[in-house]
C-alpha cells in the first residue's frame, strides 16, 4: 500500500530520558496537528531527529527510542552534537534563517557550516529512501532541509515529492548575495510541487530561479531537468476549534478553577476600572520587531496622554536561541527599553508594561488572549504568524480588535485586521488609539469576518490542499501527447532499422544534437557527434537528414566533408547526397532592411541579447541576459513584430530563448515532404526539440516515430529528456547482426 512521508528537522514527539527511562509525548504545535492525519491515516511514516544526541545515548537506549518512536509511525535520523552545532544552530539559524528574513548583516556564511548542512541533509535523504517505495509520497518540511529533495530525486526520479517552506523566501536582491544560491535553489527543484505561505514568496522565489538559475518559468511551473515543477502558496491555519472550545470553557470557568493568571488579571481589571489591556506574543527572535513595538508604544503614550493609567501592554516573550549573540543582545535592548518606559511612565498604582520573559503553558496562554481587547501583532518579516489566528479563534463574543504588521504572512488573508507598517512608530501610535477607541458594533463586525476566514481555512485544510495538490502534479505530464520512450520502444526502433526497406531519418540540430549556447557560434558538431552520424551511416537503406534553422554557410562549413542530406535555414535549401544546394523556396529579402534597426533597438535596450542576420531571416537571441528582463521584452517584441510584419508572408517563431523573423512560406514540414517525394521511404524517423520541428512532426507520416526532446507539449509520439539521451539513443541504434 502506498503510503505518505513526512520529512521534518524535529519528529512530532518530545522524547526525553529520565532515570535511563525513556519518556515520550506527542507535540502539540502546529505542524504536529496539521499533519496529524496525514501521517496516521494514510500508513504513513514520519522521519525527523528525536532530540536526542548520539552522544546522549547508549547502543541500548538507542534501540529503545528507535522502538518507542517505530510505535507512533516514526522514524529517526541520527545527529550528533557537532551536527547540531553547525547544521541546525550554525546554518540553518545563523545563516538561512537571518538571510531569508531580510537580516543580511546577521547572515554568517562559514564554509564548515555549509559542509555540515549539506552532510546531514544527506543523512536525511538517506533515510527518506531507505524507506521509500515507488507509488510514495514524500512532503518535506522547511528551510533546514532544502537540499533533500534533489538528493531523493536523483535515486528515485519517479517518486512524488513536495517541499513546503514555513518561513519567508527573500526577493531576488537578497537572495542573489549568498554564496550558495544555486545548490539551494537546485535542491529545492528536486521536488514536484513547492509550496509557499503567501504569493509573495512564491513570487520571490521564482524571480530567483529565473534570474539565477536562467530557467524557464510559465506561470508558476518552473522546466527544469526536463520535469516540470509547480510552485504554488499555501496559507497556512491553526487548529481553530481548539483554540476556540478552549476560549469557549475558560468563559465558563468558575472562580475555583481559574489559573492564577487569570486571578491576576481580573483583580487588576476589577480594580483598575476602565484599564484595557493590549496583548503581544512573540518569541524572542529579531524577526519580531519587539523593540520598534516598545519604541513605538512610548510614542503612542508620549502623543496621546490621555491613555496614560488607562492601558497596559502584557508583553510574553517566549524564550529563544538564547546561545545565539544576536538574541542576547535583543533580550538585552529589550530588558532596557521595558525599564526605561515603565520607569518614565509608572504611577504609584499603575506600570505600563507587564513583561514576561517565559514559556507558558497552553491554559495561561488563552487567559491572556481572552482578557486582551487589543492584540498588538507587529513583526518587521514574518512566513505566516500563528498568534494572529489564535487570537482571532478566542475571541468567542466576537469583540477585540487585531493590530497586525503588513510584513507577515498572515496580512494577505486577515484584511479586517488593523494593518501597520511596524516600522512607522507614527502609524503604530495612531492605529493603536483607532483601535482602543474602536466602536463594539465595529469591532464585531470585524472580527465575525476574520473568524469566518480563520475557522474556514484550518491547518487540517492547509495540508489536505497541499496532498491533493501533490496528487494532482503529475498530471501536468498528460498535456504531452507523447509517451516517455522506453526501451521496448527503442528495441522496436532496432527491429524496423534492421530491414533492408527504404528509411530515412530527420536530425534538427541545436537543442536536438547539440546543447545551446550562449553564441550560437560555439555550438559546432565535436567528435562523438561524427562518431554517432558515421555509425548511423553504416545502417543499410537509411539516410540521414540534418534539417536545422542554421543558414546554409555554417551547415556547409560543419557538414563539408559528409555525404548526408542538409536542409537550412527551416526549410529554403537542400543539399542532397552528394550533390549540390538547391532553393525550395526563393525567398526576398528586401524586408530585412527594414526588420533590422527594430531588432537592434531592443539589443541597445536589452543587454546581453544579439541578432543573428542569416540569409533568409533574422533572429534574436536572449540567452545570455537577465530572463525577467528578457520576459518583458519578448512581450514588447512580439507586439511590435506582429504589427510590423501584418500583411506580408513573414512569420514569428518562438524557439528555446530565440525570437525568429521568416517567411511563413517555408517550414520544416515542407522541407521533409519535398525530400520524401523526392525519395519515397517506407519508414521515417524524426527528432527535434522546439516549435520549428511541430511542423516536421505534423507534416510526416502519421506510421513515422517521432521523438521530442524535452517535457513539453507536442505532436510527437514519444519524448526523451536531454541531448545527451539523445545521443545514447542514437549510439545504440546501429546493429550490424
């Protein structure tokens, strides 16, 4: 039975050792729950680091986690301490975390590290497929792990995997100055599907594979290794229901069973008659923009007195990475920023701030979400932000008032929300006061559309869209009328080559025999490819056809000394057997003094791109320069073009980063029907890799074998991957039984 995978850095279990016993919980955070059905109803298993060192444990108490962890459909990957160092305290928190949250004078980038991380992702993926079976899913979880997916997919190419980013991805000019940009990149496109938080980052991210990977994007689906990845957002939810049943019986609490928090709160809110308190949960991280928040509530009390004794800020820090220098130095500005306000402003009966810097368990937490009629949200980048929702989930008389930072995630759903920008102190101030002041039948109004959304959108719904997402992606393959070509595909190939009929075989050449490059110069023929021709040229019968875009000089200068048939420029001349050219089409070319000072101002506006003048049409190459800039361009192009060459016989064809001007008059379809007529053929062979040869497979018979290379829409019958499969087919072709 198929079953589902879920790779995280953490299992959902909190294991610890106690008298050389094992003790083992299940978490309660978000993820855990998201994905609890996931992993327990679908036979799945769940792979992530116990928590436990190697060093921590003896070959004995090591079987008996693996044990107690094989119990609740767990699997663990061995860490030592120094793999924690550097992999997740070293790279992943002191590099990745700041770089994707825009902190770049907190990235460190430290060769060792590096090492580290790509070692224990290796670990990861090892286990991933030793457990792994054709027909699986995997769903990798987040930043500490971006290089498992290509590590899986290159041992199992065929399996479905889907990797979800939890935290922000960065903008392209951030992106682009880390050392190590591509490797991340590459190993995130390992995956099948990609899902992100918001549009935004699916936005940044593939900014970033098109400008440094130079890859081909349409829409979300990213082309890469001849597979085609989709990348798409997934707001993530929380558990609403239980945050909301629990608001729901802490109202019913009677005196007797209230926590000593909530006692606290109601004998200050009793006794400080008309006092309103303004919530704010964080963990300490600098992400949170903790000291702009205290900064701008001295504002808020400094420009609007009349608040003074009459609101509190409870602000829980919960502690974080406190080994980490960055943090303690937070923890300290912090500390000061809460004694300096609360020293400037404090009465004899009253402290503007009631700061905690601690963990609290889950009841506390919703005492202080149910007492707070203000929930101040302020975050300079955050992926998604939680507290929001759970705030909005606790709210059961549908009152309160949330005052949100445009910088997080969760921004782009909760609308009716207060958004701020949490670096305008200004603002801050202000939205605070509008917030306070906030009419109830306002307040109620809002918050029934913000529960609406929250409730409807859980985490449950967050990871079944993203699974039946992941289902889905491999259907974009069935836009591809052609079939993978297999081996009894090619033995067939063998079979009908070795009959003494007629064959002919249609070789396109860039793309197709050769890779592109950056001048379309430095793509000449090497010697493995005369090797591989010469081998075809010993099958009996057949004959060989090179039909490309290239212009009949640069075929005769590659090709001078072979005896096969050469079609250029798409089709306008031939040069059969041993003999010399001949023009299929007699094409004018006057239209090309006029074609060309449009093609070479969007070179002078375009750096990187260039125009190929070859007899019969012109085209323009945008290999070599920035693609979003290129995407851009081709759209005013084709405008200008379309326009431009309207009544007349020219046409536009599109090829791999290339924009060609013709005559509609001429195409390789054409070509290859005036070369069959010529030399009637029982079996045709044809290969090719872009729009140009659509016409040569649509043209040729419909018994032809046809072969396109690349994942891409087609007419032909079959589709290889790469030139280099290519070649590996036509090395095994020539049989000589």
């Amino acid at each position: 039975m198929n079953k589902m995978i879920i790779v995280s850095n953490r299992l959902p279990l909190q294991i610890s050792i106690e008298d050389h016993h094992l003790k083992v919980t299940s978490s309660v955070g978000g993820l855990a729950t998201g994905l609890k059905s996931v992993h327990k109803e679908s036979n799945g298993i769940w792979i992530g680091w116990s928590g436990l060192t190697q060093e921590e444990l003896t070959p004995e108490l090591e079987d008996k986690v693996k044990e107690a962890v094989h119990k609740e459909q767990c699997v663990t990957v061995g860490l030592t301490q120094s793999d924690l160092d550097l992999y997740y305290y070293g790279f992943s928190n002191r590099t990745l975390w700041p770089l994707f949250h825009y902190f770049i004078e907190f990235t460190e980038y430290d060769p060792e590290s590096w090492n580290a991380y790509k070692r224990v992702n290796e670990k990861f993926a090892e286990v991933v497929l030793k457990h792994a079976e054709d027909g699986d899913q995997i769903w990798i979880q987040d930043y500490q792990l971006l290089l498992v997916p290509a590590l899986v997919k290159a041992k199992k190419p065929n399996i479905s995997i889907g990797f979800f980013n939890h935290i922000p991805f960065p903008s392209y000019e951030i992106f682009r100055t880390f050392p190590k940009r591509r490797e991340l990149l590459e190993g995130m496109l390992g995956a099948d599907l990609i899902g992100f938080h918001t549009y935004d980052y699916e936005r940044h991210f593939l900014s970033s594979v098109k400008r440094i990977l130079s890859l081909e994007v349409n829409f979300n689906k990213v082309t890469y290794n001849n597979r085609i990845i989709k990348v798409d957002s997934f707001p993530m939810g929380i558990d609403y229901k239980k945050f909301k049943n629990a608001a729901l019986k802490h109202d019913k609490q009677d005196e007797n069973n209230k926590t000593e928090i909530q006692k606290r709160l109601d004998q200050h809110l009793q006794k400080e008659v008309g006092m309103k308190m303004v919530l704010s949960v964080d963990r300490m991280d600098y992400t949170k923009g903790i000291p702009n928040r205290l900064k701008a509530f001295e504002y808020f009390l400094r420009k609007y007195p009349e608040f003074q004794e009459k609101i509190r800020l409870v602000m829980l820090a919960v502690p974080s990475r406190s080994e980490v220098p960055q943090y303690q130095k937070l923890k300290q500005e912090t500390d000061e920023l809460v004694g300096r306000i609360n020293g400037e402003f404090s009465t004899v009966s009253w402290t503007p701030i009631w700061y905690f810097y601690r963990t609290l368990p889950f009841e506390n937490i919703i005492d202080l979400y149910t007492s707070s009629e203000v929930a101040l949200i302020t975050p300079v980048r955050d992926g998604m932000n939680l507290v929001a929702k759970e705030y909005v989930a606790t709210r059961t008389k549908e009152d309160g008032v949330l005052v949100l930072s445009e910088m997080t995630g969760a921004s782009k759903e909760l609308n009716e929300a207060l958004l701020i920008n949490p670096f305008n102190y200004e603002e801050i101030a202000d939205t605070l006061k509008q917030a306070l002041e906030m009419p109830k039948a306002e307040q109620k109004q809002r918050m029934k559309a913000l529960q609406k959304r929250v409730s409807r959108y859980s985490v449950e719904k967050w990871a079944s869209e993203f699974i039946n997402s992941l289902k889905q992606v491999h259907k974009v393959y069935s836009i591809i009328q052609a079939s993978k070509l297999k081996s009894k595909d090619i033995n067939n190939f063998k079979e009908i080559l070795k009959s003494p009929e007629k064959k002919m075989m249609f070789l396109d050449y860039d793309g197709t025999l050769v890779n592109f490059t950056k001048n379309p110069q430095d793509a000449k023929p090497d010697s493995e490819l005369f090797q591989i021709l010469k081998g075809l040229e010993k099958i009996e019968n057949l004959e060989l056809v090179i039909i490309s875009g290239r212009d009949k000089k640069t075929l005769n200068e590659w090709f001078k000394n072979t005896s096969y048939t050469l079609v250029s420029d798409h089709g306008v001349s031939v040069r059969e057997k041993e003999q010399t050219w001949k023009i299929l089409e007699h094409l004018k070319t006057d239209w090309m003094e006029d074609v060309l000072p449009v093609l070479e101002t969007f070179v002078d506006r375009t750096p990187g791109t260039l125009v190929e003048k070859k007899k019969f049409s012109l085209a323009w190459h945008y290999r070599d320069t920035d693609i979003e800039l290129a995407q851009k361009r081709v759209v005013e192009i084709k405008t200008v073009l379309t326009s431009f060459i309207s009544n007349t016989d020219l046409t536009l064809l599109e090829g791999n980063k290339v924009i060609e001007i013709k005559s509609s008059k001429v195409n390789k379809g054409r070509a290859c029907n005036y070369i069959l007529e010529q030399n009637p053929t029982q079996h045709v062979f044809a290969i090719g890799d872009d729009w140009t040869d659509e016409f040569m497979f649509e043209e040729l018979p419909r018994d032809s074998q046809t072969i396109k290379v690349g994942v891409k829409e087609t007419k032909a019958k079959f589709y290889v991957a790469s030139v280099e499969d290519v070649r590996s087919l036509l090395k095994e072709l020539p049989t000589y039984n």
